[in-house]
C-alpha cells in the first residue's frame, strides 16, 4: 500500500450497549440488560485513552444505542472517530427474511443519521452472522466496506455474491463483486475471554493471557504481512472495567513501540482499494475468486 511497507492496526468498538442483551441475548432481565449500561460509562475513560495515543477508531453503533446515548455519540465523532452500521438491536440478520434485514439496515441509518447526521460507508454485522442476502443488500445500499467475515487475517479482500452450498455437492463460487471485506476473528475480540454470561460464556481469562492472545497475533502480522491490518474488536462494556483498561494500555503501548500505523477501517479500506483495483485483485487471487474450483458434471 506503499512504497515503504508499514503495516496498520485499527482498534474497532461496538458499542452496543443495551441492545446486544435485547436483541442477541433475548432477555427480559433488567439485570442482564443493565450489563450493557457499563459501556455508556466506558466511553469516557476510552476516549482520553485513544487521544493519548493519537488514534481514530471505528466505533459500530446499532441504532438502537444511537438513540439511547445521543451525546456519547456526537463525542465519539467530535473526537475524530468513524461511526460504522452495526445493525438496529443487535439481531442476526440470518434470523430475517430479506424484508426484514431491509427493515434493520433502514432503522440503523435513520438514527444515526438522525442523531449525528452521519451515513456510514462501513457496516459491521451483529455477531458477525450474514443472511445469504447480506452482501446483495450491502451493495444496494452502497455500503463501500465490511467488517464481519473470516476469510482472511491480515489483508482485506473482495467479498463474493451468489456464493452456494450443500453438504452433498462441491462448492460453487459466486461473483467477486466490489465489497471490501477487512475480516475479523473471534480470537480478536474480547467479549468471549472476558464476559460471563450463565450457560452461554464462560469469559473471565486473565488480562495477562489475553494480552499474549492478542499480541502475538499482531507481532505476527508486523513481522510477516507488509501492509497488513491487524483488526482488533473491543466492547466498551467489556474492554472498560478496571483490569481490562489497564491490560489494552499496555497493548497499545507494545503496538506504538513497534511503530503499526493506527488507522479507522474507513482510512484503511481506501488505501487498500486504490491499491488493489478490484479486476487486478481477482487476477492476482484466482484461488479467492473459484476461478481453479472443480464443479463434477
């Protein structure tokens, strides 16, 4: 992406607040739903924290959050930050009929364009699930980037459209269509080794083992992936308490020392765009693209 190979590192929040134990967790416990207000407090020891460091974040906002904390996210991007479609109430878009994914992606630009007057060109899905519609509706809605897939660690790629499967034939590849994909891992985000949930998340990894997690993941990418993007997924309810805080100041300290560049997935997903035209990629990745797969007669 550059003369000189750098390599990039975007720290990503979804700030979801209430709306993942309303719209994920499907609970009508006020307790469980109070978990989510902790992220509301959070935000104002994250955000000194990130200006110390000179960064601009993605922040995912459902619009369901937009409306409960209007100021918090008029600071977020007063502060420089980019705010990135992350559904209405944390529901999984597989869950609905294409009617119903149109209705959630419509709730989740009107209150955060009512709220802050922004329209996203990034989207990030709740619980990183698609329906097979997500990536038509994406395009339609003229979303430029993705942040929910899993097909690579480092480096983006161009998502495909029409892509079909089942158990007893052989995989067919669909279009490569101009959707950037900046993928993320669950191994990268901190509310499965943090957050207890009873039955569902077992969580409460010691901040030292996670911060090995994660920084050796990035000092792989800083060594071998040359204009790479190490894409890290915090919850302010989750990365905000006490020993978490500490443990991601430490993170970013180590990530500085280095040298990665910290960017928002919006900034990244442009350079690597101007970089890697979408006909010169498919070229250069025909494996990504099902260009050598074999579909028996």
């Amino acid at each position: 992406m550059s003369q000189e190979p750098e390599f990039y590192c975007a720290i990503t929040f979804d700030f979801d607040a209430m709306s993942s134990w309303i719209g994920s967790a499907k609970s009508n416990n006020p307790s469980m739903i109070s978990r989510g207000q902790l992220g509301a407090i959070a935000i104002s020891r994250i955000l000194p924290l990130l200006n110390r460091y000179h960064m601009k974040c993605s922040f995912c906002v459902p619009g369901h959050t937009a409306y409960a904390f209007p100021r918090l996210i008029n600071e977020i991007l007063e502060h420089g930050h980019e705010l990135v479609h992350h559904g209405w109430v944390h529901e999984n878009p597989a869950d609905f009929d294409e009617a119903g994914e149109r209705r959630i992606l419509d709730l989740g630009l009107e209150a955060l364009d009512k709220v802050a007057g922004v329209k996203p060109d990034g989207y990030r899905s709740p619980a990183w699930d698609f329906s097979i519609k997500t990536v038509d509706l994406l395009l339609e809605y003229g979303f430029r980037y993705d942040s929910s897939c899993m097909g690579h660690d480092f480096y983006p790629y161009y998502l495909r459209q029409g892509d079909s499967w089942t158990p007893d034939r052989a995989y067919v590849f669909g279009e490569t269509v101009s959707l950037i994909e900046l993928p993320v891992s669950w191994g990268l985000d901190d509310f499965p080794v943090s957050d207890f949930v009873l039955g569902m998340n077992e969580g409460l990894k010691a901040p030292s083992a996670i911060q090995e997690m994660w920084q050796g993941d990035f000092d792989y990418g800083m060594d071998n992936c040359p204009d790479g993007l190490f894409t890290l997924t915090l919850h302010p309810q989750t990365i905000g308490r006490g020993n978490r805080m500490l443990m991601l100041e430490r993170l970013l300290e180590h990530i500085s020392s280095r040298g990665a560049r910290f960017v928002t997935m919006g900034e990244y997903a442009s350079r690597w765009a101007a970089e890697n035209p979408l006909d010169q990629w498919k070229a250069e990745n025909p494996d990504l693209t099902g260009e050598y797969a074999i579909i028996p007669v």
